[in-house]
C-alpha cells in the first residue's frame, strides 16, 4: 500500500451515439490502488497516432465539428455519417478510452513493484490519453535514465511497427521493401532502420519536398507519385532492389495495385521466355493503414502469383511468439534516441486537444502535424 | 523404332503481331519419332477451357473477327486493343500453339514404352490442339481400358484445380470453401467432390435457373447474386458453414470484396466485444479465373486479418510437392466417369474451331457452350 491515495484524474472518452453523432469528452476517473504487480503511471506523453485518431473521432464527418460544455469541461461533437454506422456498431453507446501508446513517471507501486517507483516508462495499454493509468508492471518498458517521457511516447506503436515490416521481409523470402507514405515518422523511422540493416527500401511518396526531405535523410530509392514519371520511376527502382513486397499505409486507390504492376514489369525485365500467366514470383503488397478512404481498385496485370492483405503489428508480433518480439522490443529501447527518434509539431494538453482550432490541425494526419498530448500539462 | 513414320498433322497457332492483329491459323507440323521414353498420341478430345480461350484470342475484341484463307485451311483475324499489348509484349511475333489438355490414342512409342502401344491417354503437354503430340510417357495419364477420349480431354485442369481447392482449404486451416461461377463445370464437379468429403461448400451463381441446377445436384448452399437478398443470403451461408476461404473465378467487379464483408458480418454475428480492427479470423478470397475483365474493386470493410491473391493449379501442385500431387492424380482416374465427369454441348474439328459462328457460341464461356475439339475428326 502507498501512503497517500493515488488522485482521480481526466480521461479522454470518445462515445458514438445510436443517432449517428459523435461526442468526445474529458471524464474525471478515479485512479485505483494498484495491485502488488501493478504500478501507476502519470503520463507525460502520448502521441496521436492515425489509429488513435480514427478511433477517436470514429469516421465523423470533420466538417460538422461543435463544441460545447465549459472551458474546463469542454465536448466536441461531430456527425458520423450514415454508411460508416454499420462499421462502428459493435461500439454504440459504449463511452471508450482513447490512446495506444504514451510515457510517464510511475507515482504508486504494489508491494513486488516498489523497485521502478519514479521511474521513467512507456506504456502500451490503451486509454493512454489520461492523466493517471494503473497498470501491470510488466506491460512497462523501463526507459533510460536520461530519456523523457516525450522521448520515449512513441516506443511501440511506429518502432515495432516499421521493426515488423523489416521480419515480415526476412521470414517471408523477400529480399527488398516498398513502403508508401515515406515521410510519415514511420517511414523516416523504417528508413533508418534499412540504412543501419543494409536492405534496399524503395520510398514512395507524394510530393516533391517530401522526396527532397527523405533523401537529405540519406534514402537512396525516393519515388513520388505525383511526377509524371512515376511508373517509369518505380519500375526502375524495383528493378534494381529486386523489391517484392510492399507496404502501404494508404490502403485506398490505385497505388497497391500500381505497385505490383510496377514489381511485374520489372521481373519481366530479365524474363527469359514468355509466361502467360506471369511472372512466377510471388509479389505481396499489405494494407496497413487507410490513409486514402476512398475504395481499393486494381486491374490484374501482374500474372497470377501475387498477394494483397491487411496487417497489423500486434497480431503479427502474437505469430512471432514472445522471444522474438522481446528482442524487437529491446532493440527500440537501445536505439530510442537514434533509430526510433519521433518528432512533434506540438505539444498539447488535453483540455486543448479538444479545440476544434487544434483538430484541424492534427486532423490532416501529416508528418509536419503530428501532436504530442501531455496529460499532465495544466 | 516404329516400323511406319508418324504421319504429319495439323496443329492450331496463335499469333500476336506487333501492330496488335491477332491471327489464329492452322500449320502442318511433322511428328517427331519418339525417343526411348516418348510415346505418340493422336489427340481424339481436347476441351476449350478458359484459360484455352484466353491464350488463343490474346485479349483481341471478337467483334473484330474476320474469316480469310480456305475452308481447308481457314485463318481468323481480330484487334487487340493497344491497352491489352503491354501484357502480350512477351508473346508478339511468336507463333504459339495452344491447348493445355487433351486425350487419345498411343499410335507409336520408344523403345521402353511399347507397352503403352494402343492405350488411350490424358496428356497435359500443353499445344493438344493438334493432331498428333510426341510426348514423355511421364506425362501421360493412362485411362481405364472402358474409358473413351472424349471422357478423359479434361482429367487436369478442372479435377486437379477442384481437388487443389480443397487441398488448400485443409491446409490453411479452413474449415468450409465458397465457390463463385459455381454452376461451371468445374463448380459441378467441386461441389460433387465437396459432398463427397463432407465438406460444407457455399455456391454463388448469377442466375435462378443456375442455382436451380447446382440444388437439383444436391448443394446445400446457393446463393444467387442477381436475387435483392444476396448479401443477407451469403451472410446466413457463410455463418452457418464458417466458411473463411473463397475461390473467385470472376476476379474482376465488387464481388470478391463483398465476399470478405461478408465474412467478415458472419464472424461479427457471435463476437463477444467491440473490436476496433474487425475479427482476428483471417479471410481469404483467391482469384483464380477472369470471367469479369474489368477492374477489381472493394471497400475495406472487413477488419484487418484478410488476404486476396492470385491462384494457379499447376505452380500450386509443384509447391504440395510430387507425392501429394499424384495422390490428386490417382483420384482423377479412380473417380473419372463419377466425380470428376465433364460435360460438353458440341465437339468439333479444329477447322470447324476457326468459324466465326463457332468462336461465337464457345466465346461465351459458358457451361452450356463449353465444346470439345476432336483433331481427328474429318
């Protein structure tokens, strides 16, 4: 037991009606005591991601935002429109946590725990976007004594992910990345793991100063998707990495489909007689994000030995088994402030992450606007 | 040595031009004496399969076939639109034969394959659309001694691809198939080998009287998607079989998406809590065929544990490995006249097979228009 009671405390909530509307709003929970193998956390730090930010304001239509309630108490509402209610029906009604990921100081330890009392650690346990989080001790990933919370905000959710595109290459035999969306913070991240790891990544994006930015960064196959040459571009680079396997945040459009059409122009380079169906390399192209919303559409042009897919890092990292994904893990830790470093535009507090001034703003899900919550800032 | 040389023969060419004409003709070939390990067959029976069709036309718009040359030794012409020449770009200037499979009679053999003198046989060799074939006894498939040619033209494609179907359900660990075009011959046939097995098969269609066929053939689940009720059919279909893996002959339009979605709402109907990213039960949907040319399209609204691909019989069979694959092979020949009996609305020459009112009714890929071609017919 700690001496003084562990406060109550704000919690970001996020409740989809039965009518459609949307209502994001802070709620003041209390704090349990923390069991003997458990330890409380005051979190300092937790970004928000694209899918804390799909979850959060549950495919509401951002053009309707309102707020309302006090300036300390305030509530955002928003309308979801009528063809994403089917999606979202299993959450109606249910008022639902937000935040994957976060930082903080551990304020309170149960009796096995009382070793990690102040320190710093990052957190991957949802309903991060609260000022106080009770959780198991062995969900915390003990950081550096000289990192901050904002420092280590970011350690699961962009790291392991960018890490497990990287095995997800190895395990499945191919030998080179395609990775769209490449001046995200995960893509600098994924392209400073491949630099560090020796293996070719083909970034693909979509405008000129993001190429610029990547390959100040030292990329060496930067291809954007809005030149003219872009097919001829692509080709080119999966020609020479020999790159069949791609991942692509934006999930919507054409682009998954071009890049296998690209892979297959490009085996088909130094193909030696013809093949009707194809290409007999398998070419695989995972859907990891949804950043187009828009339908997925490809005309079949690449042969027959091709895949298309979702993926997730977590579940991907349960297939991988414990050992593996603790070495991953590790790796993030030893490298945080090198390979694994994010960057912030802003840093907000909670209160302010519901002003509609500040959504616009990390609603455009760009590198240049992503945001750092502080909970614990006034 | 055989005492008389084998006889010359016609043989049936496909040829893409470089200004995108296609040009199907018949060229006299002689016949090979057959090594020691060689048979000849004369080819009695050798089906027009889609994938046949495809290699033949070459993409070319059929409304652009003209007729030329003799009745003895007609030659068709037809476009290819310039968008289709990318993908022919291997084959331009090649004069291809065609014909995947196909029976007959051994009328010479090497000197280690006497025995096989008089058999009839099934022979995938690719070029069947031919009077005569020198292949590698390995290649042949021996038939029952009651066995006619035109029982055994299609003992390969449609029974190894029905039993490679299978074979993929037990071994990605799906417990029930789905099936589309399943009033084909090769869904005929799936579905006979599925109640056979035991094995819960959901066939989708795109006409009453198709549906009503595959139910007066014993099938359990048919879902007609021209009915105003398909989602909500499939749906039921699918939670009732738990049928997670699809096979897609279509591969163009909405329809392998909505597959997936509604898999996907089968799997929600028993979920026990919201799950932001959809169910962990991974859905597969593989394109096999192309019966719907246009583009393939979906809105990504089944979760993220889902997969869609392309899927070829034979590179699937070299993958199961020699044994597995001629276990399949040995079933064929036991079940030939049961399971795996083909049906044809017309046989023809291969004369009669360059007639513009011919190529017209076998264009169609339809169950009810599926010919054979006998080259041996006068």
């Amino acid at each position: 037991m700690n001496p003084n009671p562990t406060p109550a405390g704000l919690q970001l909530r996020s409740l989809v009606k039965p009518d459609g509307q949307l209502e994001i709003s802070l709620a003041t929970v209390p704090t349990p005591e923390p069991a003997h193998d458990e330890v409380v956390v005051r979190i300092e730090a937790t970004p928000i991601n694209p899918s804390d930010f799909n979850f959060m304001f549950g495919a509401a239509d951002l053009s309707t935002i309102k707020r309302s309630g006090t300036d300390a108490n305030p509530v955002i509402t928003a309308q979801i429109p009528q063809r994403a209610m089917k999606a979202l029906a299993g959450r109606v009604g249910q008022s639902m946590p937000v935040g994957n990921e976060g930082a903080g100081v551990v304020i309170a330890a149960g009796e096995s725990e009382r070793a990690l009392m102040g320190k710093t650690v990052a957190v991957l346990g949802g309903a991060m976007y609260a000022q106080y989080r009770c959780v198991k001790a062995t969900e915390c990933l003990v950081l550096p004594d000289d990192a901050t919370p904002a420092e280590g905000a970011s350690c699961f959710v962009n790291p392991l992910t960018a890490l497990g595109m990287v095995e997800t290459m190895r395990r499945e035999g191919h030998k080179a990345l395609v990775h769209t969306a490449a001046a995200s913070n995960l893509g600098q991240m994924l392209n400073r793991i491949c630099i560090k790891d020796g293996i070719a990544l083909v970034n693909i994006v979509r405008k000129p100063e993001q190429a610029a930015l990547l390959r100040s960064l030292g990329a060496a196959y930067v291809c954007d998707s809005s030149s003219p040459t872009f097919v001829e571009d692509l080709t080119d680079a999966l020609a020479a990495t020999g790159a069949t396997l791609a991942f692509d945040a934006t999930g919507g459009g054409k682009l998954a489909g071009q890049i296998l059409t690209c892979m297959e122009a490009a085996l088909n380079r130094n193909a030696k007689e013809y093949n009707r169906y194809g290409s007999t390399t398998h070419k695989q192209v995972y859907l990891y994000g949804s950043l187009d919303t828009t339908p997925t559409e490809f005309t079949r042009a690449f042969g027959m030995a091709w895949g298309m897919g979702g993926w997730l890092v977590f579940p991907y990292l349960q297939r991988l088994g414990p050992h593996a994904a603790q070495a991953l893990r590790q790796r993030v830790v030893a490298e945080l402030k090198t390979t694994f470093a994010s960057g912030y535009s802003k840093e907000i507090s909670l209160v302010e992450a519901l002003r509609p001034e500040e959504i616009a703003v990390y609603a455009q899900r760009a590198t240049s606007t992503k945001y750092l919550i502080n909970p614990s800032k006034g």
